[in-house]
C-alpha cells in the first residue's frame, strides 16, 4: 500500500470523497477502548464506564474530540470487548452525537452487523469442545480460576477470570494439544482470553471494511492491537502502553504520548485532529516486523511458568541397562526394514544432538535407515548446499554393514535415492513454534511421545547437546595449535548480536583491563556490515583495533581478534577464562547454547533470555559456571562485577564434571524408550515383511 503524499483536506465533504489512496478507499481512524478512551483515574466530570471488577471513566474532553474528528475522517472501534459489554461506551456516543463507522468487537472474531464474519473465523473451531476441556482441567487440577463468569457475553472467544498467571499458564499448558495452531491467548493479571487466531483486530477490518477504507490513523495500547498499528499509516499510543507496543510506535516512527491517562489520550487525539486537519504527508508505509514470539511465547507470566517447571522437574538418575537395550535390538533384528525419520529446523546446531543420538543407535540397530527432514523454509542453503554437508559432519554413520549410504536428506542436492515409508519419526526441534502445540510438555524432558501420532517422539536436543560435551572435548584436543594472542587473560565475547551485547563486550573488557589482556569478539552472523562496524567504532572509542581471525598471521598476537570465519571457536574457547554470550538480552533471538563454553572449562555470563538450552543453564546458574544477568538496564555494570568475581574465584571444576557425567547418559535412555516402543508396536512378521 502507497501512503506517501497523502492530503486530508479542511472540509470533511471534500475528505470523505477525496480519492486518497489506490483503489480510492478513505481514510479511517481506528482505536481502542479500554487502555486508550476510558481509564480507571479520576477526571472531573467523567462519563461511567461500568466494568466486572473495577469502574472507568471517560473525559468529557476526549468525547469532543472525538466529535470534531469525526468531521475529517470516519472513525472505528476495535475492541477486545463483547457487544453486551460495550453498551455504555455506545450510549455515550450516542448522547453525544458521535457517529461509528464500524464497531469490531472480541479481539476480531465479531463486527457489528456481520454474524458471517464470525462464523468464517471460527470455521472448523468448536469454542464450546474447548470450553468442556477448560472446565474439566480446572476441576481436575484445582486451578483458581473461573471458567463460566464471562461465558455468555462473549460468541467469538474464550475469556475466563484467573488471579493467578501461573494458573492460568497451567490452565493454557493443559489445553495446547486442544487448541493446536489455532488459537492465540492473552494472559493478563485477572483475566485469561483464548482467542481463534483468525480472529485479529486488522484482519476483521480488512475483510469487511477494507475495500471502502484503509487504516489512516490507529490508536491502541495492548499487543491484540499490533496488527492495527502495523497497518496504519500513523500508529499511536501513550505512556501505560504494552513496552511491546510502545517499541514498535517508536520504530514505526509514529506517535507516543509522554503522558498516560486521560492526558495521554487527549495528546494523541489532539496529534491525530492536527493531521486530519492539514494538508499532510509523508506518513510512513505500513511494516515493520512485529514482535510475535515476544508476544506469546516470552510473556512474562509463561517464562514464569516454564521456570517453574524446570524448578519442580525431576531429571531420572538411574543408569539405563544396555543390555536390555540390546535384547530389544536382536527382537528388532539390529534394524533391518526400519527406516527413522528425523525432523529438524536446519543444518546448524542440531547436527551436535543428532551425533549424539546416533553415536547410540548407530551400533545398537546398524542396519536401520535414517531419513533427515528439514522444515522447507529453514532448509538452510547457507549450512547445508549439498548432501555433502551430512556428510563431512556424520562421516563415520555414513555406511551401512552392507554398503550403500544409511542417509538420505529429501531436497537436498546430491542425497542418495529416498529409502521406502518411515517407521518411525522422531522430532528434534528445539524452538517453540516447531514444537507446539505440546512445547511445554515436552520442554522439560528428554523424550515425550507426540500425543496425536503413534511411534512418533520428540527427543529434547537440550539434553543431546549436554550430552555431546566429551565428543566436543575432544575435537578442542585434536585441534590445530593454540591462537597466539597479546596475553594468556582472555575473554570470549560470542554470538555477539546487538548494541548491548557489543556494549557489554567492550567496555566489559575495557574496564576489566586489572584482569584481562585479550578480547575475542564473534558476531552471531559474519556478514552483517552494519553490526561489524558498531564493533569496530566501539573498539575504536577504547583505543583498539581488531585483527580478523581470517588474516591473522603466525607472528601476530592481537589484543582484540575479531572472528569473521565459521566453526573455529571450538577450538578457540581454549584461549579463553571467561564467556559473555550474547543474544540472551533479545526474545527474538531466545540466547544462544553455552555448551561450547562449558565444554572448554570457560564459565559463561549470559542475559535472562536462555530458552535456547534451559536443561544446562537451569542446572548451573548457581554454581558459578552460568551466571545469569537479569537487568537490562545495569547489565553492564552486573556483567563486570561478576566476571570479576569469577576471575578471582573460578568455579569448583568437579561441579562441572559431575552435570556433565550425568547427562551423557542420556542419548542411551532416549533410544531404550524409543526401542521398547518400536517392540511393542511391531512382531517379527511384520518386520520381515
């Protein structure tokens, strides 16, 4: 959509039929209601907004604005309010005079006046199959929480009432198998939403006003009213607004009020009168990504829950029985007409935890065939062009007893001819939206089976990759001869990825200088100009220059190495006494594995963003080796002060030794559970057919 040069002129006649926009649609502005017209402070005057918990009211002033603007632009509302619950706001329009183009109600899932709308949104969704579920969960458990209180209001979603987010967390948990793809959610302090994907604010304005209108101005506070916010020409919001919604007006270049409130509101509405009101333009295209996975899978009250379920996880600590494990494999006849699918996201990390599974079933089923599956958008043609890839990395799995390739990868160049059907798939995503609906059922464990597949099992590469550490050490052994650097007091600063994290390396390390003579710095991706010269002009400030690893010559020895290659800091982490692992400030990114680091004996300081290995951060975050900055704002200064005491007081080695022992284990017990399964679901005749 083009928006540049657009003009709203004085008269509201001549606005209304001004051809503004391709395929001559009008401007509209759109707003919220709760967080943005009404709000629960006192104003003199206010109009009552009567609420379940707590009254709000509306300024008079906002009204009259609301009234005038409405003389440039039409004006709708979009609002995670029913019909029912929305009479007063209605009422007061109306005794005002104010005119609503279109009221779009429940989060997008109801419009005004267009009951097909929500019948398309729900499509082959069955709120009430849901709703038995939550109510039978609730019971079973003894959640808090009050499933029928707003029952009747709402014919779009799924609102219920919880005082506690850990329970309504559980309540949601619980529900993934039900509400699959679906279904987005809302936690908030009192109240839970389960709202049809289908059923967005931008998406119910585009389908049943989107050929009239498009999105001049939009007004909103909470994270259902990104979409809006994304699509508008110019977004506004106030102060008391989602920090999500906030960062993104701020992105967007749009517009955000310094006040909250009943001020706040009166600011943007006065912004938005200005515009409507003159010739303008300039205004911003819509785009802009939005924050999805910081929305639902990062919220708060989940990272809470998960915690939660880390803390109460009971990791097993008998020791699997391998020659039980190779009974089951003579029964299974060392895997002869067994092909296994393996599902991943890409060629990238993951192959660490697939050598550390096939390391145990390679010997126990020799003749079984492997088939590897990427997701097709994640195939990776950086890491993975060619078949082979798999097989410099899986060189010593590659050949059956009788000959012939045990490996095919579908869609990759070169790979061997597709073996026959699957026997078995097991899964080995390690991101949340690969794994969902069942993320958090599986999150914590080794191995789960998928609940809707028969002989399919999701194997936590989080375990696999603890796992791999003695196989990791010793490729740091057989390595080419140690880096020679300015000092032996070094520090890794690696996956380096954003401002902060160059912030934190740099003037870490300057300000460490008592303790350290040495820098490495690896960014996460090479090749990004624009970050490699925020680390040069931050290097720059100090008084240092970086040396490229790709250029280092055997007589140098920098003070700062820049590493602008792949798959050499392995061997690097030699060098090294302490690690700041970066990524771990940004949801997006969910941190990076500390493993490699660990595996060196180097201790790790790292952001409170660790999804990406919870099972290694959650067992050693108090022991010293992983060392969790949970402050943003005094990350900095935390990360100095703890890499000095580090550096002053390494952690006891024996800790490391003894975590790391217990789980190599585990690619064992994963095959037995997977092995006992395969027995059970197949006889020998079946086999040999």
């Amino acid at each position: 959509m083009i928006l540049q040069g657009l003009n709203f002129e004085h008269d509201a006649k001549t606005v209304r039929n001004s051809h503004l926009c391709p395929g001559d649609r009008k401007p509209a502005f759109v707003f919220d209601l709760d967080g943005i017209i009404n709000h629960t402070t006192s104003v003199q005057d206010g109009l009552l907004i009567r609420g379940r918990t707590k009254d709000s009211l509306i300024d008079p002033r906002t009204i009259e604005y609301l009234v005038e603007l409405s003389g440039y632009i039409d004006l709708f509302v979009a609002t995670g309010r029913s019909q029912s619950t929305a009479i007063d706001f209605k009422k007061h329009f109306t005794d005002a005079g104010l005119q609503i183009s279109g009221w779009i109600f429940e989060h997008g899932a109801v419009v005004a006046g267009c009951p097909k709308w929500t019948e398309t949104v729900l499509g082959v969704i069955n709120l009430n199959v849901i709703h038995r579920q939550a109510k039978k969960i609730v019971q079973e458990h003894g959640l808090p929480i009050d499933v029928e209180c707003y029952r009747h209001d709402h014919k779009g979603f799924l609102l219920y009432s919880a005082n506690s987010p850990l329970a309504a967390e559980h309540l949601l948990s619980c529900l993934s198998n039900v509400l699959g793809k679906h279904f987005r959610t809302i936690v908030g302090s009192r109240k839970i939403a389960i709202i049809p994907k289908l059923g967005d604010k931008f998406t119910a304005f585009q389908a049943n006003f989107g050929t009239d209108y498009f999105i001049a101005f939009a007004a909103g506070d909470a994270t259902d009213d990104l979409t809006l916010l994304q699509h508008a020409a110019f977004p506004l919001t106030l102060a008391g607004a989602s920090h999500l919604v906030q960062k993104y007006i701020n992105k967007r270049g749009g517009f955000l009020s310094e006040k909250s409130g009943h001020e706040g509101i009166a600011e943007i509405l006065e912004i938005t009168l200005d515009r409507a009101a003159k010739n303008i333009s300039g205004l911003s295209a819509p785009g802009h990504r939005l924050p999805y996975e910081e929305i639902e899978t990062f919220r708060p009250s989940r990272c809470a829950y998960l915690d939660n379920l880390f803390i109460n996880s009971a990791y097993p600590k008998e020791k699997p029985d391998i020659i039980y494990a190779r009974k089951l494999c003579a029964r299974l006849d060392l895997g002869k007409k067994l092909v296994l699918e393996i599902r991943m996201r890409d060629w990238g990390g993951e192959v660490k935890p697939l050598r550390s599974l096939l390391k145990v079933l390679v010997p126990l089923i020799p003749y079984a065939k492997w088939r590897l599956v990427f997701r097709p958008e994640r195939l990776g043609v950086n890491n993975l062009k060619n078949f082979q890839a798999v097989a410099d990395k899986l060189q010593e799995f590659m050949e059956m007893p009788d000959g012939g390739s045990r490996f095919t990868c579908p869609g990759v160049p070169g790979t061997p001819d597709n073996p026959e059907n699957s026997t078995a798939t097991l899964l080995m995503y390690d991101h949340p939206d690969d794994m969902a609906p069942w993320y958090d059922h599986a999150a914590t464990r080794l191995i789960i089976s998928y609940p809707e597949r028969i002989r399919t099992w999701f194997i936590n590469p989080m375990f696999l990759k603890i796992a791999d550490v003695f196989d990791a050490a010793n490729i740091v052994k057989k390595s080419s001869s140690p880096v020679q650097l300015a000092g032996s007091n070094t520090m890794m600063a690696a996956n380096v990825i954003s401002g902060l994290d160059i912030q934190i390396a740099v003037q870490g390390f300057y300000r460490l200088s008592d303790f350290l003579d040495t820098l490495i710095i690896a960014p996460r991706v090479v090749t990004n100009t624009r970050r490699n010269q925020m680390i040069h002009d931050a290097l720059q400030a100090i008084g240092e220059e970086m040396i490229f690893f790709s250029k280092l010559q055997k007589h140098d020895k920098p003070r700062v190495l820049f590493v602008d290659t792949y798959g050499d800091l392995c061997r690097l982490y030699a060098n090294c006494r302490i690690t700041y692992l970066g990524g771990g400030f940004d949801a997006r990114k969910r941190g990076f594995d500390p493993m490699e680091s660990l595996t060196a004996k180097v201790p790790v300081i790292l952001g409170p963003v660790y999804d990406f290995n919870r099972i290694a951060v959650d067992s050693l975050k108090n022991t010293g080796w992983i060392n969790v900055l949970n402050k943003k704002t005094s990350a900095p200064d935390d990360f100095v002060d703890t890499a000095k005491r580090i550096l002053s007081f390494p952690p006891e080695l024996n800790t490391l030794k003894q975590f790391t022992e217990e789980r190599s284990l585990d690619p064992l017990r994963a095959a037995i559970e997977v092995l006992t399964d395969l027995c059970a679901s197949f006889n020998r005749s079946v086999l040999n057919t």
